[in-house]
C-alpha cells in the first residue's frame, strides 16, 4: 500500500492539477469572452453527470473506452513510441469483434462473448504491429505509418462492415448475437437504463495489468529500457527491434479492446463511419494527463469522460457549445506539456512558503 | 472519349487537390528546417479553412465582390501566425515536448473553429455557403497548349501561387542568408548560437512561416473545393502534407513532387469510373489509395530519413 | 593603450551551478602576443570559466576587462563584437554544410541585403587561409574532410568575425601527434601576427612546449599563475591534482597465457560501401593487455562494434576462446565471455533514467536469481547492486537513484563494477578514463592492471597516447581499418607511434 501511495506523491500529481486548473479557467475565459456565464456552464456539466443514474453511468459507459486508448498510449509511450493509431487500431478492434460477433455462431453465452473480445484485442494488435513492424525492420518513422493506417483502417471497416455484415437498407451492421453481449443487465436496471457493461471491469483490470506488466516484469523492463535508451537496451543484449514490435502490438491490443468493448456492451452494431470517431485521438489526451501511468490515466479518462458526457449537458443548460471541451482538453495539455509554464504560475506559492519557514 | 482532353483534366483535378498540399508542406519545411517537429500542420490548416470561410463570407456581406476571396486568404495566413505562435511558445519557449505540443494544436483547431463557427452563425456546425469563391485563371497563350494548357495554366490562381511558393522557398532556402541560418539551427543550434545567429528567434520564424502556409493551405480547400468550412474541411491533408515533406526530404522541390503525386492517387479516384474494369473496386478502396500509397512509399523509398539533425530537440543553452 | 594592460582580465569570477561552485573567484590575466595556458583536470571549471568569457554563461560574480575597459559578455555576438573567438573541443560545425558556409555563417556577405553572395564568401575564405597557412579548401563539405581541417575550420571562424583574442578548449584531444605539431605551429603564427591565446589543456607536455604563462586551477579555484620557463611537468601536475602523481601506472610484466581472442581478416564497410574495417588481424591472449593506438576515426569504433555484436562484419572470423562469436548477437558474446565497458557511457553503457539498481542488472536481469518465472526480483537485484556499489565504492545517495544523478566518474566506476562482476575472459575497454579525473582515472586503470593480473585478457582502445603507453603490455597501432604495427610500449614513444597512427608502418612490418 505504501508503494503505491508513493505514486501518487504530491510533486507528480501536482503539474497535472495545476494544469487542470488552468485548462477551466482558459475554457471560463472564452465562455465569457463569447457571452456566455461559465460558472452556469461548468455547473450544468457537473450535474448532467452527477445529476441522475441514468447519466453517471452513461459518463461511466463514455469513460471506458478513454481508459483503453489512453493505456494504449501510454503503454507505446512508455517504450519510447508515439503512437498515434491507436484511432485506427480501435476501429479494426470493433470490425473484428462485430464481424465475430454476427457471424460466428453456436457458441455458449460466455464463450462468445471471450472470443468476440480477443479478436477485437489481436485485430488491434495486429494493427499496431504493422506500424511497429515497419519501424523496427525499415525505420520508417511511426507516426505517419500510424497515421496512414488510421484512415486506412477506417475504410477497411467501412468495406467489411457495407460488404458482408450490413443491415439491409441501413448505413450499418446487423446486431451482433445475444451470445456475444458483454451489457450488464441487472447494473443497467440499477442504472435507469444506462448501457453498463463487463469492458468497465476489464479496463480496470487491463491498468493493473499494465502497471505490473511494465514495473515487475522482465519483459516490462526491457521495454522500459529500449523506450529510455535503445542503444543501451542494444548493447545490453536486448533485441530492440522485437521488442519495438511487442510494445507496438500490445498497445495495439489495449486499444483493439476499447473498440470491442464499445459494440458487445454498448452499441451491439458498427455503424459505418463517416468520419473518424476521435476516441484513439483522445486517448493521446488521456494518456497526456494522466502522466503516461495507468493509474493516472484512470483518474484522467475518467476526468476526460466526465467533461466530454458532461458538455451536451452543458450546451442544454448553458447554451454552450460542447466544443469548448475541446479547448479546455487542448489547453490543460499544453500546460502539462509545458511545464515552465505551470512552474512559474507556482513559483510565487513555493517562495512564500520558503519566506515562511524563514519567518 | 476524348483522351487528350481526360488527361488535361486529370492534371487538372490533380493540381487541385495537390494545391492545399503544397502550401502546408511547404509550411512543414520551415519549421521542421529549423529544428521544430510540427505535426499540428492539420490544426493550422483548420484554423486557415476555418478563417476564410469566415472573413470571405463577412466581405462578401460587406460587398466586396471578387475581392472577397483574398479576404480570405488574408485572415488565414493572420490567424495562422497566431495559432502557430501557440506551438512555438510551447515548444521553444518552454520546451515542451514538440509533438505533443502539435497535438495540442491539433485539439484547439478542431475545437476552437466549431465554437467559433456555432457561436458567430447561431449554432450552426458550418459557415454559410460562399457565393465568391475562387475562379480558374486561364493564362492567355498558355492555356491553348495541348494536355498541360488544360491540365497546368487553367487553373486556380491559388495553384498558381502554390507553385511560386515552391520556387520562393527553395532559393529562400539554399540561397539566402536567412536561409543558411535557418537551416543551421536544425542541424546544430549551438555550432549557430555560438556565431551569434539567435536560435529561438529563427525557430520562432520558422515555426510561424508554416503557420501562415498551412492556414493558407487550408483556406484553399475552402476556397476552392468546399465554398464552407465544417468540421470535416480538414480532415487528413495536414497529415499528409507532412508525410510528402518528409517524402520530400525536407527540400522544397522534392516535397512538391510528393505532394503532386499524393494529389494525383486522390484525383485518380475519381477518374476510376472512366474504366469499365475500374467499376468493380469498391469505393472504400479508391478512398484508401492515397494513404496506401502513403506507406508503400515511405516503406520504399525513404527507410531512414534525412531528417534535419536536431530536429525535435528543444534548444537549451545553458546546459551542462 | 598600455602595453601592460592585459587584453582581458578576469576579476574574481564566480559562477554557481546547483550544487556546485564552478568557478570560485578566479582572477586571471592575459597579455598581448602571449600563450596563456589554463591547466586544470576534467571538472576543475575551466570550460565553464572560458564558457563565461565567451558570452554563453553569466558570472554570478565578479567583473571582466578587455583592453582595460569594463565589459559585459552576455552572447557570444557581444564576444565576438570584443574581438573574443572561441576554438571549441566538440567542434560546433554543420556536417552538410560547406567550410565556406559555416565559417560566414552569422556574418554573410550579402547581395541586396538577402542574397547570400556565396562567391565573395569564397574568395574571403581563401584569402584568410593563405595568410595563417591553413590550407583548407573553401568549398569541401565538413563530413568529407580531417579532424584536424575542420579544427583549422574553427579558427578561421574565428579569424574570419576578426577575433584577437582566440581560446583554444582542449585543441589536441582528437589529434595525432603530427596534427598536434601542426597546431602549435599555427598558434605561434597567430602570435606572431598579434593575436593573444587561452590554452585550456590538462596535457603538461603541450603547456611546456608552447605557452608563455600557465594558470593552474582545481576545484574552480586559481591555485597559481607561473611563467612556463620557471616551472617543470611534476610542479605544474602537483600542483593540478593537489598531491604528487607519478603517472606510472604500477605494474608487474605480464605474463601472457593461451589466446582468448582472435580476429582473423576483419572487413566491414559502411553505408557509402567504403571498407572502415579492412581486413584486420588481432590476436589477445589471457593474462596481458592489448592496447589499440590510432587516430579517432580509423575503425576503433567499428572494431568494437564487430566485437561486441552491436554491428555486422562483412567477412572474417571472430574468436572467443576457439568459439566462432563472428556477427552473434550481443547477448550470445556476452553469455560467451566478453564484458564491455563503452566508448559513450551515456549512450550505451548506462539507461539514465533507470534507478542504479536497475542499471546493474541491464545485461543480467533474464537470468536467476533476477528474474522469477518472467517477473523481476527485486530484492535480488537491490543486494547485487548493493554489494557493487560498496565494492567499487560508487558513491550514490541509494540504490534507488537514477543514473542521470550521479557524477561521470561515479557512472563510470559503477559500469566497470559491472562489467567486471561478469567474470568475463576477454574485457573490452573503450575510452575507460575519458572525462575522469585523476583520482577515477587511478583508479579505472588500476582495475584494468588488476584484471590482467588475474588472468583475463584485456582490449584497451584509447585516443590517449599515454593511457596506451602506460597501461598496455603491447601496443597494436590502427590505421583506416587495419592494424598497421605493433610495438611494445618499453621500445616506443609518441613521435614513433605517431607516425605510425599517421600510416606509416614501422620496419619490419608486423610484429
């Protein structure tokens, strides 16, 4: 218990606080610059979510998938690699779980739902691992391979999704069988309905993964050390290029979950995509907030989720448009990306503090 | 049919899409010259599409005619200079890290342009539609000549400036003291500092030129294909346009030739149905091309880069 | 102007860097036309002092003086302005760019203000290296030509923004003795034409060979001011380290056992196709120390890249006790028997962001008693870091610091602990004691002796000719990818060695 407290000294989750702080005040500055009342708006998003069931689990329901991107993120992050497809790897991640979802059949309740998700995890990383394979074999820079493959996936999903699982007449798929939903009926019931599912549980339990992956394993260690220094994990005798491909695939796989998740527990059909849905672009946020940690990307997604769920709420009862999320998501990343920037808006509490002491 | 007149037109529609391009490459180069990563070349070509959408339709309010357009093209490139202001602080200022610090340009631009839009235009999710927007130019003469008077001098005057723009950079480039400094701070901002050439100062420059080429990039897109800005304006160009600079090797002419050839697998998706053996490809096919394309070139073609050398790292003087 | 005043003078400069007093009130004075060497071992603040007269740091205290006048460096451009060039060890070129580029580079000469008139800046260039005879050749891009052309590159950079007052930073560490010759020939040229010198050096030999005047510092503070023909190499090197050294490195004659290593007709060539190993023979063998002598560039690093399986040969045989190591992965040699203390130990011998601990597992955390079914051991892996550091006496606040923390010599002492605890047959040490001070330097080469001693055979690869004669029991020279001689250290001296670096093979041949 203790190590785990040590995370979460104060020093680390202060940036992220401070700049959380200062990503509202920003979205209250343009609020009010565009005629609108901030305080009416934020507090119109806090009880949206926290106003009825029905709405805080739906923000539960949103906050899942941000959980998945985001580890996804980190966890590319944490070896040294910027991976931006996590968009893509998503959307392959549902194609393959829809496609096992309808097609595959005969299959016991549980089962099929087991085997709808793990192919919605490997059709992810199998994603990523082009991009990871590309990078180590030919050194093509990952993220615009990612970025290629984002659009490339999403296509490819269109394709499959209009050709061979389409929903006559409709710009979607059939429904996946019962067999394969993962929705929790009697949460849901508890809930008013809200689309709770068991990929909640899994997200919790792929952070811890994560976590004890990367910090007590050897091969978490070798992949922290090729995200460090990959000359030193070359000369260490590590293969950089393989693990460059393993880090790469199962990021792919965190994010190829998300994906599933989102059709067995929540939609139980792919819709055909008109544009990107932006969650594997979000997780780069999360992840960002969060600190590149799981646990922090817990704390992060569930923020991000909460703003996000909260900002239609906000445009009801505000009159704002929910796109100031946005603004306020991009600016608390700007500040923890620049961290000057949170140090000095601190420096005058540390020196007082000091002139204190002194005193 | 007529094939001379398909393959003019082809180039054409080619030169069309290559045009938004172009500029943002173009863009692209002088920042990443100078030693700045700008993957938030998308955002700046959001925030361009987004401005002139507005300021054109404003000065065609304002009964500006013809002349609106330029509007346009104006308020682009000054709120291009200002939006890359913001990743040029981050990033060189405070030393942020600089593809984050795209991204970040990459989350404003998305969300800043829809609450603008949504707030000027009561609530709608897209500007309203131009009525002036820009014209081909038939250049006297020239547009008589066969394939290349169709396909190459009868085309949008911002194509036409695009292609100047190419030539500007390349002699700004290799032959200009600004240019030779430039280039010295991305490959060794110390050996530079050290003769007196101000590190930041030229980043900064450098990272505001691609603003105001990027957002003019994407002010094309408004201007010339779309006659509005929604969220789906932009929507991959800014990516694009970085992957030909990066085909390119970080030179203007090769980052032309890149986006030329990125702009001719779009254009040639629309000529598939010209072939009776074309009808058969499916339509998601055609829209993955370019960025099919994409990979097999960089996998081919580039391996490892010649990127500029000290590209990404912030530069901090007084270390150790 | 008067002739006794000191073109620049120093007054009680001090500089402060968290937790580290650089400079401590240094007063120092350099006159017209005279050489003016700064000694002082690596860390002692002369970079930081010359940094600061240079215009790239800002004294905390204290004031300077050129020509008498009170002045305030606070860019290189002021310094330049003040007629203050600097000649830098790490050389601050731009590889892709001309000679001619990157001498004007910051002072072109222009066409309409814009143009860079690249003709005129030809012409100028050409000009000023005929009249210092410096011989380069304006339009040669930098990664094609010598070290030593691309120091006289820097100097005439600075000769070109009109610089009277040149600091040298540690001018001969990359070349050989012949370039170094060549140098000191150009900087009297300099003094003769008027220019005034900074020498900063920790070579005693060159101080007493060329300057006029020598300033001593340790710790950041001025420990004495001599004129260079009152003073001798012992009074300058006690005075520099704070106690008497010999030097020597103490040892017995080896007595060399079966061969351990055994390199037969190397060849590796690089991207461009052009052989930088080209066909080359070594043979090392338990119980002695073999020295590699050459010039930076000449295939060392390839050499030990081809050793350690970081990099591919194109041909030839590598042996480690009779067993074919040749383009095996790194971890299959190291399982074989070869430690490897690293030419760069911040690029491979250490992950700086990992916690000590963790560093001293890098290469052994895969096996027993470190690794547990797939999951580390940590407390496996504290007490073998613990012991270690104990053992080479790496001071570190805990285990749990990370490498970037500690000091240079500390890093590097916690490495060799490494490295040696392997129990390797053949250790391979590149640059061991480059950076150290003399205590860590003592003390890396005494590990090397005692590692001979204790029946291992030992690669020594260092550009520091002394080092080589020193420590090693024979002497191989390397020259653009072969081993051109081999001489025993008792029957050679930098002049013989020299040349040989230079590539010209001795009589007789190989030995």
């Amino acid at each position: 218990m203790n190590k785990l407290f040590k995370i979460f000294t104060v020093n680390s989750l202060l940036t992220p606080l401070v700049s959380i702080v200062l990503g509202l005040i920003v979205g209250a500055i343009i609020m009010l610059i565009g005629g609108y009342d901030p305080i009416l708006a934020y507090s119109s998003l806090f009880s949206t979510v926290f106003g009825n069931l029905y709405d805080f689990g739906e923000t539960i329901r949103e906050i899942t998938p941000l959980i998945m991107t985001g580890l996804a993120v980190a966890f590319a992050f944490r070896a040294g690699l910027f991976n931006i497809g996590a968009e893509g790897q998503y959307i392959v991640g549902m194609t393959a779980a829809t496609a096992v979802g309808i097609k595959l059949t005969g299959l016991p309740i549980v089962l099929h739902a087991i085997v709808a998700i793990i192919a919605g995890g490997l059709a992810g990383g199998i994603w990523a691992g082009i991009t990871g394979y590309l990078k180590a074999k030919r050194g093509v820079n990952e993220v615009i391979i990612s970025i290629m493959l984002n659009w490339t996936g999403l296509y490819l999903s269109n394709y499959i999704v209009r050709n061979f699982l389409l929903l006559k007449g409709q710009q979607r798929s059939e429904d996946i069988q019962d067999t394969a939903s993962i929705s929790i009926g009697w949460l849901s019931d508890m809930f008013s309905d809200a689309r709770m599912h068991w990929g909640t549980v899994i997200a919790i339990l792929a952070a811890v993964f994560f976590y004890v992956f990367m910090w007590k394993s050897k091969q978490g260690y070798e992949l922290r050390a090729v995200g460090h220094n990959g000359d030193a994990a070359k000369y260490a005798g590590m293969n950089v290029k393989s693990n460059i491909v393993k880090a790469m695939f199962i990021s792919g796989i965190f994010a190829g979950l998300g994906g599933a998740f989102q059709v067995l527990g929540v939609f139980h059909y792919q819709a055909i995509f008109t544009g990107s849905p932006g969650v594997g672009f979000d997780g780069i946020a999360v992840a960002l907030i969060g600190m590149n940690h799981p646990f922090g990307i817990l704390l992060s997604a569930a923020l991000f989720g909460t703003l996000t769920y909260g900002s239609a709420g906000m445009s009801f009862g505000a009159d704002v448009p929910p796109e100031i999320i946005r603004i306020v998501i991009g600016a608390i990343i700007f500040f923890i990306a620049a961290q000057g920037i949170v140090r000095w808006v601190l420096k005058p509490f540390y020196l007082k503090r000091k002139k204190e002491k002194v005193l | 049919m007529d094939w001379i007149t398909t393959i003019g037109q082809l180039l054409n529609t080619t030169l069309v899409f290559s045009t938004a391009l172009i500029f943002a490459a173009m863009g692209g180069i002088f920042s990443e010259r100078s030693g700045v990563t700008n993957i938030g070349i998308e955002g700046l070509m959001t925030f361009g599409a987004f401005a002139a959408g507005v300021a054109s339709y404003y000065a065609e309010d304002a009964g500006m005619g013809a002349a609106s357009p330029y509007i346009g093209m104006l308020a682009a490139i000054v709120i291009g200079l200002v939006a890359s202001l913001i990743h040029a602080v981050a990033s060189i200022t405070f030393k942020a890290d600089q593809v984050i610090s795209g991204v970040v340009i990459n989350f404003l631009a998305t969300g800043s342009t829809l609450y603008m839009v949504k707030l000027m235009f009561e609530g709608a999710g897209e500007t309203p539609l131009l009525m002036e927007s820009l014209q081909k130019w038939k250049i006297p003469f020239l547009s008589k000549i066969p394939i290349i008077g169709e396909g190459i001098f009868s085309n949008y005057p911002t194509t036409y400036l695009a292609i100047i723009v190419v030539i500007v950079a390349s002699y700004i480039l290799y032959k200009t003291s600004f240019g030779l400094r430039l280039r010295a701070v991305g490959e060794h901002p110390s050996a530079a500092d050290t003769v007196g050439v101000k590190v930041r100062r030229m980043r900064y420059i450098g990272v505001m030129i691609s603003g105001a080429l990027a957002a003019l990039g994407g002010a094309t897109v408004t201007l010339t294909t779309t006659s509005t800005f929604s969220h789906n304006t932009i929507s991959g160009q800014g990516f694009i346009a970085i992957a030909a600079m990066i085909f390119g090797k970080w030179n203007p002419l090769g980052a032309f030739g890149a986006a030329v050839f990125f702009g001719f697998s779009q254009a040639i998706g629309n000529y598939f149905q010209l072939f009776d053996w074309a009808h058969d490809i499916p339509q998601e096919f055609i829209y993955m091309l370019p960025y099919v394309l994409t990979v097999i070139v960089l996998v081919a073609a580039v391996g490892r880069s010649s990127a500029p050398a000290a590209l990404g790292e912030p530069y901090d003087p007084g270390k150790r | 102007m008067d002739a006794a005043t000191p073109v620049v003078e120093l007054k009680q400069i001090t500089k402060r860097f968290p937790g580290i007093v650089a400079n401590d009130s240094i007063s120092l004075k350099l006159h017209k036309g005279e050489i003016h060497a700064l000694l002082g071992e690596n860390g002692a603040g002369k970079s930081t002092l010359m940094n600061i007269v240079f215009g790239l740091y800002q004294p905390d205290e204290g004031s300077i003086e050129v020509n008498g006048k009170p002045v305030i460096i606070d860019s290189p451009n002021q310094a330049i302005e003040l007629g203050i060039g600097m000649v830098h060890q790490h050389f601050k070129l731009v590889q892709p760019f001309t000679v001619t580029e990157n001498i004007v580079l910051g002072m072109e000469p222009k066409i309409a203000g814009v143009h860079l008139n690249y003709r005129a800046s030809v012409a100028k260039i050409k000009a000023l290296s005929d009249q210092y005879g410096l011989r380069v050749n304006p339009n040669a891009k930098i990664h094609d030509i010598s070290v030593g052309m691309q120091q006289r590159v820097e100097i005439l950079k600075t000769l070109y923004r009109g610089a009277d007052i040149l600091i040298f930073d540690e001018p001969t560490a990359v070349l050989t003795p012949q370039e170094i010759g060549e140098l000191m020939g150009i900087m009297k040229r300099l003094v003769a034409e008027g220019k005034s010198i900074i020498l900063i050096t920790h070579k005693l030999k060159e101080i007493m060979q060329i300057s006029d005047t020598v300033t001593i510092i340790r710790r950041g503070k001025v420990i004495d001011t001599l004129k260079t023909s009152l003073t001798n190499p012992n009074e300058l090197a006690e005075k520099m380290v704070g106690r008497s050294v010999s030097f020597k490195v103490d040892k017995q004659p080896s007595v060399p056992k079966q061969t351990v290593l055994n390199v037969k007709n190397l060849v590796s060539k690089n991207k461009e196709g052009i052989p930088v190993l080209n066909g080359l023979d070594l043979q090392v063998r338990a119980g002695e120390i073999l020295g590699i002598a050459g010039v930076d560039g000449n295939g060392q690093s390839e050499l030990i890249e081809a050793l350690t399986g970081l990099s591919k040969v194109d041909s030839g045989l590598i042996e480690i006790n009779g067993k074919d190591i040749t383009n095996k992965a790194p971890r299959f040699i190291s399982e074989s028997g070869v430690s490897h203390i690293p030419e760069d130990r911040h690029k491979h011998g250490l992950v700086l962001d990992f916690s000590m601990s963790e560093n001293m597992v890098l290469e052994t955390y895969y096996k027993a008693p470190y690794n547990k079914g797939g999951f580390l051991n940590k407390s496996a892996i504290d007490d073998q870091a613990k012991r270690l550091i104990e053992q080479f006496d790496v001071r570190t606040p805990s285990i749990e610091t990370k490498a970037r923390a500690l000091s240079g010599g500390n890093q590097q002492k916690a490495i060799i602990a490494r490295e040696i605890d392997k129990d390797p047959d053949l250790l391979i040490a590149a640059q061991p004691t480059r950076g150290l001070d003399v205590g860590a330097i003592e003390f890396v080469q005494k590990q090397l002796v005692a590692q001979r001693d204790k029946g291992k055979a030992v690669l020594l690869i260092s550009f520091e000719l002394d080092e080589i004669i020193n420590v090693s029991d024979r002497i191989a020279v390397i020259y653009e990818g072969q081993i051109v001689g081999e001489v025993r250290p008792e029957d050679t001296n930098d002049q013989e060695l020299g040349l040989m670096m230079a590539g010209s093979k001795v009589a007789g041949g190989k030995a």
